[in-house]
C-alpha cells in the first residue's frame, strides 16, 4: 500500500480549524480507496511560533520538509507580525526554496456557489490560472536609499529569467494541450517595456511549438475586465507572479468568495514536495467561533490528490462539495448558513461514502 507523508503546517488564525476538515476527507478518501494511505506530520510553524522564538520556523525546517510527499499549509499571518516576515520567512521560504514555480488556482462556479454576476451560467466560470511563481514582482530584488532624507528612494525590481519565464509558459501549453482547451497570457506590455515585453515573446516563441493550443494575450487591465464581464474567454490562463496574485482573488469573487479559494505551488519535476493551501488567508477576526469555512482546505485536498494521480477522487471530492453546497443544510455564515466548521467537513465526508457506493 502506497503512503503518501504529508507534512502539515497549520499555521496561524482559522487555519488548524480549516486544515483538520481538510485531513478528514482525506483521511476518509484513503478509507474508502484502500490503496493508499496518509501519513500526517504537523509542524507547529506560525505568527505564535515567531512570538516565542524569534524565527517563523526551525533552522532546519526545510531539510526536515524535503522529505516528505508534500506540505499541506493553512494560514500565515496574525497581528503583531509584520506581514513581510510571515510572508518571505515562511511561505515564499518554502514555495522558494523548494522551487515551487507553478502556483495553479482554479476558478470554477461550483454547483451550488453564489456568483455575483448577472446572466453568467455555471458552465461559463470554469478556467485556471497558471501563476509564475518564484520571481517576477516577488522577486524581492530593489533597494532602500536615503532613508528618511527628502531624496529618500527605494527601487522594487521585477526579475523575469529566460528559464523561469519560459518554463511556466511551457507548462501553460502543455496544460492546455493535455485538457483541449484555449490558453491566455496576461500581461502588460505597453507599460513594463522591458519585462512584459520580454515575456510576450517568450509566449509567441514557445507557442510555435504548440501549433495545435489556440491562443489569446490581453492587457491585465482589459482582461480584469473580462473575468467580470465576460469570464467565458478564459480557460487556462497564463500570468506573471504579480498578475496572478491579484486576478485569482477577483477571479475567487467571481466563483462564490475566499471561501472557496483553493491554491497549488507545484514542483512539477518532483524533485520538492509541492504545496497545497486554501488561499482566504487567516482571518483572526474568526479564530476561534468555529465558523471558518473549511471548503477551500477541501478543495486544495482535492488538489492534491489530483497531484498524486489520484485525478478521479479529486473529481468525488469536488462533487461532495458541491453537494453540500446545493443541499445548503451544512454551510458556515460566510455562505448564508449557520453550520460549524466540523459540521461541514462532516457533510464532506458523509458524501464521499454515498458517491463512492
């Protein structure tokens, strides 16, 4: 029997609550399948840990992480931790560190989910986006001059490589010749004359090996336009770490809300463990009341069980949401319901044993 070790960092605010949903439905997907199991190993890493020690993890957490499948994250982020130390001495440490250059988020209207639009079906709400995402605008390259005298500048320097553009444009074509569907860059070449200039070629020149993908490139000022108005155009979309960071989110409010924002950092050569996350953040505000909804932990459980080549039990585990969610017995307040966070990953599970007879 194959077992798969999870290495779990649940992080700060509402994200032990969520994540522990999120390893029940795994946990019963391995029941029922009985081929494989999980092994879960948690890392107390967090906004708290940082308070007491002076470090968001253990001088030898990456090489501890390396060994396992793959790292399942809930939340980072709390008041009292600047959020730049969270961010860059946790997250991007590890989607970094472990080369995780593929951030994919799915943005499809869920059976069930509210969609705020006007005269949008389901079928219409139904792409991916491919985020670069180990350099770009995050890059932290830049400078800090003249601190606190009047000719005080500071420079933020976008680091777009041959090989990192190439190779997340390259997995965009793939991705879209191995589902059938249209790809997107998104860019915004006629203001950023260097990088986005440079990533349009690289997309023009990599798709002449894809003769078979039809293509689309939009300005990120029309296409956030066009993930309002007309979201049909898209179906894998293809955008720089910045860009993506900011059209998932609206494209999360187009799909029924951070509820349901589910997020990968993929190390597609496996050479790393990936990382699966639900993106709504910590939300302290919450903590605590048992009223977190825990269906985007679920969703980025799906996710993985897709990276492990289990793609038909990521499809039961997105139908079982669904059913909860047009059911709507079992729904947190952020969703209309009154339902705890348990009770949800409950209906999850109780599902998943119905679908699978």
């Amino acid at each position: 029997m194959k077992t798969y070790k999870v290495a779990v960092i649940a992080g700060d605010g509402i994200g032990p609550e969520v994540l522990r949903e999120g390893i029940k439905v795994l946990e019963k997907v391995a029941e029922l399948d009985g081929q494989f199991t999980f092994e879960f190993v948690h890392f107390p890493w967090s906004c708290q840990y940082y308070l007491k020690n002076g470090k968001m993890m253990d001088e030898d957490g990456m090489e501890r992480l390396a060994a396992f499948d793959a790292i399942y994250l809930g939340a980072v982020g709390y008041p009292g931790v600047p959020d730049h130390i969270s961010l860059w001495d946790l997250l991007l440490r590890i989607r970094k560190g472990f080369d995780q250059y593929v951030n994919l988020r799915p943005i499809k209207l869920l059976e069930g989910a509210y969609c705020p639009l006007k005269g949008i079906e389901r079928q219409d709400v139904d792409m991916i986006v491919v985020r670069e995402n180990s350099e770009g605008e995050y890059a932290g390259a830049g400078d800090w001059l003249f601190k606190g005298k009047p000719e005080e500048v500071v420079l933020q320097t976008g680091v777009f490589s041959r090989k990192g553009t190439e190779r997340i444009i390259r997995y965009a074509y793939e991705l879209a010749r191995k589902t059938g569907k249209t790809l997107t860059s998104i860019s915004k070449a006629n203001a950023l004359n260097y990088s986005m200039v440079f990533w349009d070629s690289v997309f023009v020149e990599v798709g002449k090996e894809y003769p078979d993908v039809k293509t689309y490139s939009y300005l990120v000022d029309a296409a956030s336009m066009f993930f309002v108005r007309e979201p049909q155009r898209f179906q894998i979309v293809v955008t720089s770490n910045l860009f993506g960071d900011i059209l998932t989110d609206l494209g999360a409010a187009v799909a029924g809300g951070m509820g349901l924002a589910a997020g990968a950092n993929i190390n597609p050569e496996g050479r790393y463990p990936s990382m699966f996350e639900p993106v709504h953040g910590s939300a302290p505000d919450i903590a605590g009341k048992a009223i977190a909804n825990p269906l985007a932990s679920i969703w980025s459980a799906s996710q993985m069980l897709d990276f492990f080549g289990h793609e038909e039990w990521g499809r039961i585990v997105l139908k079982a949401i669904e059913h909860v969610m047009v059911q709507g017995k079992y729904l947190t307040p952020d969703m209309g319901g009154a339902a705890k966070t348990e009770e949800v990953g409950d209906a999850v599970v109780s599902i998943l044993s119905k679908i699978k007879q």
